[in-house]
C-alpha cells in the first residue's frame, strides 16, 4: 500500500453540510475511505453521494440506510422513524444515485486494513459498541487493523498480541495516536453523531507513519434541520442532531 494520507469518513446520513465542513476542515489528503451510510436521515441524499464520487482515490462501502434506500433491506428492520426517512430517501434518489450505490460492497479487506459498515462479522447489521463486541471481531480478524462505521461513535480497541482480550483506546480529538497492532477502529459519525457531541466526526489516517487523527468540526446544525423539515423528513431527525443523539 502506498504511503499516504487517508481520509476517513462513514454515517454521513445524506448531511452535506456536515460532509462540507468535514472536506473543509480536513485539508489536503491523497485518498478517501467511507465506511457507509451516505444516505438516510438526512435530506441530501444525491448531493452527498456526488461529493463523496469527487474524492480523490476512493474507497466507499455501503452501509444498512444505503441498501435499505435500494430496496434490499425491508423497511421493517427499522424503527418508525428510520423507517420514514428510508422510505423518504427511496422516493428521492436518482438513477444515477441508485447505480452508484448498488455497486458497492459493505466490506474489503486492503493489507493491513479491513473495512467494514458494521463489523467484520456482520459487515453490515452488527454494532460494535463494548470490548464483547469487538473481541468477538479479534477472533476472526484477518489484518491488523479494522476500520468500522454504523454505531455513530468515535471509539477504537487494541488487543495486543498473545492476548485474548482487548482493552479501549483513549481517542482525544487532535491528537494522533500510533497504531499498534491490533485495532479496531471507528471514526464516529459526520452527518448524525450519536456522542452527545453534535459536531461532525471523522478521521485522518497516515498509513506511513501509521497514525490515526480523530477530529470534530462544527457546522450550522439549523441549516441542516431547516431542509430536515422542508423536505417532510421525522421533526426528530432535526431535534436530534442539535443534542447529538
Ligand atoms: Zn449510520
């Protein structure tokens, strides 16, 4: 793999103004990886797919809301108002958003990184929120590291070699932390952080010198809310981002 600064995003949930911000406050970087999740929620859906096609050497997964809004997922393994903002997201997607979409699969395995929606297990449905979950992903984990999505929070675990247990890693934001093997890392959320934090969320990745940057940015939430609402979407999708929840 080339030596080069990687930026890392996923759950971006149809939020182009998150998504601006992110590009913004990230910099210059030599690839993309996304996780997943471009769209549902959010009332960007094709704005925020055209940005992510636009990025420099990409990698993108799909995510649960992004196969849902293709019809292979039944809305019924959503909540209520998933579910309506699912339903919303397939009535407003291109052609061209569709195709796109479709191509996409939801884990890849690139020496010494694996990337997956949900978790290597269940590349798409499992969240990975405590050390249970990410030990049972140690088990079967192929590479040294493993970039994740879908629980909407920026937290990571090591477990070091000759163990059976991994242990979480502190992740300050601005702070890059050297990658030890193994990890299993999660850049958090741009479009509909889950942390309490209302800021979007993501990650710089350094694959020479092997670090890993968590960074949050603030963008105008009631912008956001305001198409929220325009568009016809849940009033809770709006209420939410503003709590970070
Ligand atoms: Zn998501």
């Amino acid at each position: 793999m080339p030596a080069m600064r990687v930026l890392v995003v996923s759950d971006i949930h149809a939020n182009l103004t998150a998504l601006t911000a992110v590009l913004q406050d990230a910099g210059t970087f030599d690839a993309a990886w996304c996780l997943g999740d471009l769209v549902g929620y959010g009332p960007d859906p094709n704005e925020c797919i055209d940005r992510i096609r636009q990025l420099p050497s990409l990698t993108c997964l799909i995510g649960n809301h992004d196969m849902a809004a293709l019809g292979s997922i039944p809305l019924h393994r959503f909540n209520a108002d998933a579910s309506s903002s699912v339903a919303w997201t397939r009535d407003h997607l291109t052609e061209d958003s569709r195709a796109y979409l479709a191509g996409l699969k939801a884990k890849l395995i690139m020496p010494p990184f694996t990337l997956a929606h949900g978790s290597p297990r269940q590349e798409v449905w499992e969240y990975v929120l405590d050390h249970h979950g990410a030990d049972r992903n140690f088990d079967i984990l192929e590479t040294d590291y493993c970039l994740i999505g879908h629980s909407h929070l920026p937290i990571g675990f090591v477990r070091f070699p000759g163990e059976s247990y991994c242990l979480p890693v502190q992740l300050p934001e601005n702070v890059a932390l050297s990658l030890t093997p193994r990890m299993i890392l999660n850049p958090g959320s741009v479009g509909q952080p889950r942390d309490l934090d209302p800021r979007a969320s993501y990650a710089l990745l350094d694959t020479q010198t092997l670090t890993w940057e968590p960074r949050r940015v603030a963008y105008a939430i009631t912008d956001v809310q305001q198409r929220i609402l325009t568009a016809g979407l849940p009033e809770r999708q709006a209420i939410r981002l503003l709590g970070g929840w």
